[in-house]
C-alpha cells in the first residue's frame, strides 16, 4: 500500500520544491473545501433554518456578483505583488469560512457567501500568476496540472469525509468541519509564504516574486482584442464543465434509457480519468504552438464526444451504455488537453507587468459559461432534441478555431511589441585615431 501511494505522489506531485509545497497545499485546501461544500447546505437549511430558497439565492447572487472580481483584485494583485497578495488572500479566506460556524440567520450567510465566492473566483487566477512567477518554462504548466490533480483527489477524500461525519448528525460535527476548513487556508498560507521566501535552488528563481512589478505602458486586458476573443473561445470550449456536471444527469434521466444509477459512475470515471491524466497530458504543451494544437484536438474531442452521446439518445440501453461512456471517456480527455492548453497559452499571453489582472480577466470565460451555460444547454438547447448536439459539436469546432486563430494574433502582437521595446542593441562607434 505505501509503495502505491509513494507512486501515486511521484506521479501526480512536480518536480520542484516550490511545485511540490504549492500543490501539497491546494490538497489541503481542497480536502477542507470538499469537506464544506458536501456540507454547507444540508447544515443552514436543515440545522440553523434557512430556506432552501433562500441559500439558492445567495449562491445565485454571489456568483453574479463575483463573475468581476478576479479583474479588480488581480490588478491590485499586480500593484501590490502576487505573492503577498495571494498570502493575504488565503487568510482572508480561512477567516471568512471559519465564520460560517457562527453565523445563525440568512444576512450573515448572505455577506459570508457574496464575500467568499469573489475571493474564491479572484484566487485561482492569482495561483497562477504566482506559479508562472515562481516556476518558468514548462514546470509551470506541469505544477498547475498538478494542482489540479490534487485538488480532485482532496475534493474526493473530503466528500467521504463529511458524509463519515454526518452519520452522527450532530451540529459540533458541522462547526468542527467550517473551522477546520477555515484553518486549513491558514496551513495553505503558511506554505505559500514559505516558498516565497524560499525558493528551491533548482529550477526555480531564488528571490520572492516582486512586491510590485511595473505595469506602466500596459493596456487593459479588455481593450486586447484578440486576448479577449481568445478569452471568449476558451469560454465556450469550457462549456464541457456544464456538459459534465449540470447537462449529463439531467439528460440521462429525461431523455436516454440509461438508468439513473449510471450517473455517479459516469461522473466517477471522469474524476479518476482527470487525476491519472491531468499531469501526464501536461508534457504535450510545451511552448504555445504545442498549446495551440492541443486547444484544436479538445475541441475536435468535444465534438466527437457529442455525436457519441446522440447515439446514446437514440439508441436501446446497452447500446447507449457504451456510447455514453464513450462520450464521457472521450470528454474527460478533451478536458484534461484543454486545461493545459488554457494554463500554457494564457501565461504566455498575459504581460509579465499585469499577469494577474490578464489571467483574471482571462478566468471570466469559465466563470461566465458557469453563469450562462446550465441555461443555455438545459433550458434552450436540451428540450430540441437530437438537433442539441450537432449545434453543440458546432459550436465546440467553432471555438477552437476561434481560439487558434487569436492565440496566433496575440502572439504574433507581443513578439512585435518585444522587438519594439527592445530594439538591438547598436554597434559600437569607431573612433578615429
């Protein structure tokens, strides 16, 4: 058992120290994290009383009011310093949800949850500005892959871990978990601070990541044209999450022969599939034109992936069975290439002087199909039929040639820019004698 686990961590864990530390955190944060939000809900509707409405609304309004946040904060961010605001942010954080434990009526999770919902958006794009800053070249994809494998297999255990502790059904149970999460950013804020100020000796920059870089001669991301049209490709070709998460069980149940038992293990496969695959694939996106060319095979996986599940749809169940799980086997791949594809391309487009607003405003694709997408695909796209998924394998293929196209032009434009800024240096003048 140990000699599995050490593979696992060899497998999944980067190479770096301060690839290693940064996602050994993002476990910790996120086994806190699936331990709260397996939780939250079942404790303020059946425990404290608020209506289920109620915490719908809240959710709902955070969300929108969040969708922003990572621009204005990932511009402070870049005023301030990446590193140390990213640090404040994880305490401010741990705070905020150790909070949740004392809150007893619908305005105190009201503000908590507004509150938390725009730190939690502004801070995963701050991560990676910290990690492009602490880890160069093709490490820093691979340390975000990692992250996010890790961030799977935390959800997962804290998932189990609160359903273990729910069988008691006791309210100390719950106040236990909302502290504990909140201490767990403090633990995660720690080890970020530590590789601050400590960065490993190789592979990696020996000084913190700069208090304040300039960010004069920088335009808004939003006046980029093509950095905001690649912003919205990738908004479009993130709409899988949708698909997996919210579309899928809704779909089965209403309009396959599936039974409904399938679904958990359809989204099973998914979770094991991301966490075998997610740093594994990270080494195929090395440089940007190797991004590029994965972006275009997600989204031409995507599209395969819909013609499966219009199989399953007409198809009797064991037929559908396999289709479906097709379907979802070849989705998980798509998403695993897109993700890295997304992390490679967008550091290399964000200016080194305002990294953290541009990958803020980068984060606005994923958060706004997470606004748009379950009305979209359930709402206006499920209920025509067969029709959905020609239109959705459409609009897959569209946007990731949408995305290759105006990656190419930003590219194209900051290499332009760079030799502008940067002209040759000039030959030395003789001198007469």
């Amino acid at each position: 058992m140990n000699g599995v686990i050490r593979r696992l961590g060899v497998m999944l864990l980067p190479s770096s120290h301060a690839g290693r530390t940064l996602a050994i955190g993002a476990g910790i944060d996120s086994l806190g994290t699936g331990m709260f939000f397996a939780s939250f809900a079942l404790y303020f509707v059946g425990v404290v009383g608020i209506a289920a409405a109620q915490v719908a609304l809240a959710t709902a309004l955070a969300g929108a009011v969040a969708l922003l946040a990572p621009v204005p904060l990932g511009r402070l961010a870049d005023r301030l310093g990446t590193g140390r605001f990213y640090v404040a942010l994880l305490l401010l954080r741990g705070l905020g949800y150790g909070c949740f434990a004392f809150v007893s009526d619908f305005k105190g999770f009201l503000v908590l949850t507004v509150l938390l919902t725009a730190a939690d958006r502004s801070s995963s794009p701050i991560q990676q500005a910290v990690v492009t800053a602490l880890i160069g070249g093709q490490d820093r994809t691979k340390t975000m892959a990692s992250i996010r494998a890790i961030r799977n297999v935390g959800l997962t255990v804290g998932f189990l871990l609160a359903a273990a502790a729910f069988a008691t059904a006791e309210p100390s149970v719950f106040t236990v978990v909302f502290v504990g999460n909140g201490l767990s950013f403090v633990v995660v804020a720690a080890t970020v601070r530590h590789v601050l100020s400590k960065a490993g000796p190789v592979g990696e920059r020996t000084t913190p990541v700069p208090a304040a870089p300039a960010t004069a001669g920088v335009r808004s991301p939003f006046r980029d044209r093509w950095f905001m049209v690649f912003t919205v490709g990738n908004g479009v070709l993130s709409l899988y999450d949708t698909v997996l998460i919210v579309l899928l069980p809704i779909w089965v149940i209403e309009h396959t022969a599936v039974p409904v038992a399938l679904v958990p293990v359809l989204m099973a496969v998914n979770t094991v599939l991301t966490v075998l695959l997610q740093v594994y694939v990270a080494r195929f996106a090395a440089g940007p034109r190797a991004a590029i060319r994965l972006l275009v095979l997600s989204g031409a996986l995507m599209a395969i992936c819909c013609g499966f599940f219009a199989v399953g749809q007409a198809a009797s169940a064991t037929v559908a069975v396999f289709a479906i799980l097709v379907a979802v086997v070849a989705l998980s791949v798509a998403e695993n290439l897109q993700e890295v594809a997304a992390w490679e391309l967008s550091a290399e487009l964000s200016p080194e002087g305002a990294r953290a607003r541009y990958l803020g405003a980068f984060s606005l694709g994923f958060s706004g199909q997470k606004v748009i997408g379950p009305g979209l695909l359930v709402v206006v796209l499920m209920p025509t039929g067969m029709i959905a998924w020609p239109i959705l394998a459409g609009a897959f293929g569209t946007a990731a040639l949408v995305s290759r196209t105006a990656a190419r032009r930003c590219l194209t434009e900051r290499q332009s820019t760079a030799v502008t800024r940067c002209p040759p240096n000039p030959q030395p003048t003789e001198v007469n004698s």
